[in-house]
C-alpha cells in the first residue's frame, strides 16, 4: 500500500504515538537497521528551506537511503509538463519524493498521479513533518505528560497552525490558538481537529484575545507574520501587532513556560529577540528534532509496504 503524508490525518492516533516513541529511540542511540537500503528519493523544493532540506536529506541517509535535491526550475515542469506527467515519470524511478511547494492542491495532484510515497515538506496551507517533530519535542521532555499541557498558538492563522490543529486532535493536546480577526486559520483543518479531539478527548480552543490564550499556559508557539511567498501586508502585520510573544504577554503564562518557533524568525516581529534568546536552547532542540522525528516517520511509511 502507497503511504502518502500530506496531512497529519494521514497517520493514525495509534501510529503517532508510534512514531513518538520510536523518535525517541532513535535518538537515545538505538541501532537503526537500513530500512532503506537500496531505495532512491528525491526533494523537490520550489521554496527556500534550511531545515527541511538538510533534515531529510540526513534522516533519508541515515536509514541507507539514496537521496536527490530537484528544484522545480530545473525540471520540464517549468516549461510547461504537466505535474500528472512528472508524478508518473518519477513513479518509474524513485521510492519516494518529498515535495516542498507553494500549492496543498498541486501536492495532493501530484500525489494522485504517483504510485510512490509523497511526504508533504510545507504547503500553503500545512507543515505536517514540522508539527509531528514540534510534538515529539514536547514529548521528549513530558512523555505522555503532553496531553496535561496548555498549548498556546499565538500569531498568524497560516499553514503552522492550521496543522496545530490537527496535531491537538491526533495526540489528544489542550491548544489554544489566538489569531486577529480576519486571519484565523483554515475551517476544514479547524474541523478535521474538532472531529479527531472527538476521538482523542484533545480540545480546541480559539480566542482573538492572546492573553486569554497565554494564560497559565506550558508551551506558547508561534511562526512568522509574513509566510514565503507572501507580500508584506501592512494592514496584516498592524492587525498581528498586539500578538507578538514578548515578555510582557509571557507574564501571563506559568512561570516554567516554554516558547516554540519553528524557524525561521523574524525577530521583533512575531517574537521578541530576548524572548526568543531565553527559549534557544528549546527552539534549536526542535530543529535538531526534525531529523529523528522525521527518521520515525519514514520507518512508519516505508516498513509497511
Ligand atoms: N521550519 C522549517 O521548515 O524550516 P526551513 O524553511 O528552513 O525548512
Ligand atoms: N509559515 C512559514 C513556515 C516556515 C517554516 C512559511 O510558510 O513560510
């Protein structure tokens, strides 16, 4: 069977904890067996990446894998092939691809039309593999504990949050997610989290007000006002104004707070520089997580087929 990772829907409760606890494993040391020996990936970016990329370009090769960067400007797609065409062409020769672009919708065409795993490395409107390695960080530190946590997203409604969501459905987490009015985060993944919290006891919960948010809160996460390829919209960054992680909204919050951010930041906009300097221990322990976490989640895909 052909496991495509679009959205974290696409992984069951059960195999998420899964993938959690063999995340962990993998980075106490255990020894990893080269489940993929002998199979040939490709990354295909159409936007800038430094973790993304060199995350799984490592985690691809750790577990034996042969791995290719391919940006869409250099492949016939420029000129005009059809994504349907390039999806069944890379079929022929690949294992799997991991695909960063602009576009959910192209992704979910391309992956129609491939009979090879896709792994979605950000679109417009999600960051799975990002948020499944954000968890496994908070798992790393309070095991089965993350579902006690009030989580707090604080910022832009975008393709991070939007997966937030998800992620409180599939693991059971307590969000709070507070975004200005007019750039909430997408209804259909604000449903597909409501209809897994359903299953999970998690909850979702969402404010314009970001102290309401704060409040007593464990973890508060945030990303970027101005996501790639988007224009810098004044009357967008004054309506996030009052939304920046800074120290006087971490007042709110339990003193043993921890800040999250994906990267990259744009600091003195979405987080303030000495917020961001007391977290960095925490926030460059995410990026380092993209690589295991990513590494349990390739064994999850590919030791099923
Ligand atoms: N967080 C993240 O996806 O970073 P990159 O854009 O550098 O890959
Ligand atoms: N929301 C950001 C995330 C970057 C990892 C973007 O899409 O640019």
């Amino acid at each position: 069977m052909i496991r495509h990772f679009i959205d974290l829907w696409d992984i069951t409760v059960e195999e998420g904890w899964l993938v959690l606890d063999d995340s962990l494993r993998i980075k106490e040391g255990a020894p990893q067996e080269k489940i993929l020996e002998g199979k040939y990936f490709a990354l295909i970016f159409t936007k800038p990446s430094t973790r993304t990329r060199v995350s799984f370009e490592i985690s691809i090769r750790k577990l034996g894998g042969e791995v290719m960067f391919l940006q869409e400007n250099n492949l016939q797609l420029v000129r005009g092939e059809d994504l349907k065409d390039t999806a069944r062409t890379l079929s022929r020769y690949l294992d799997g691809v991991v695909i960063r672009t602009d576009s959910h919708e192209k992704l979910k065409e391309f992956a129609g039309y491939s009979s090879i795993p896709v792994i979605n490395a950000l679109t417009d409107m999600s960051h799975p593999c990002q948020v499944l390695s954000d968890v496994f960080t908070l798992y790393e530190r309070f095991g089965e504990g993350i579902k006690d946590l009030k989580i707090a997203y604080v910022g832009d409604g975008n393709n991070l949050c939007n997966t937030w969501l998800v992620a409180a459905g599939l693991f059971g987490l307590k969000l709070f997610v507070s975004t200005p009015e007019g750039y909430e985060p997408s209804s259909y993944y604000y449903q597909a989290g409501e209809d897994l919290c359903k299953i999970t006891g998690g909850s979702i919960y969402l404010t314009p007000n970001p102290v309401e948010a704060v409040k007593d809160a464990d973890v508060v996460y945030t990303d970027v006002w101005v996501s790639m390829n988007q224009d810098r919209d004044e009357e967008k960054l004054q309506a996030l104004k009052n939304y920046q992680v800074n120290s006087e909204l971490l007042k709110h919050a339990k003193d043993t707070v921890l800040v999250m951010h994906c990267l990259p930041a744009k600091k003195g906009e979405e987080i303030t520089e000495d917020v961001f300097e007391r977290f960095v221990d925490f926030i460059f322990t995410q990026a380092e997580n993209r690589v295991y976490a990513q590494m349990g989640l390739l064994k999850l895909l590919f030791t099923q087929q």
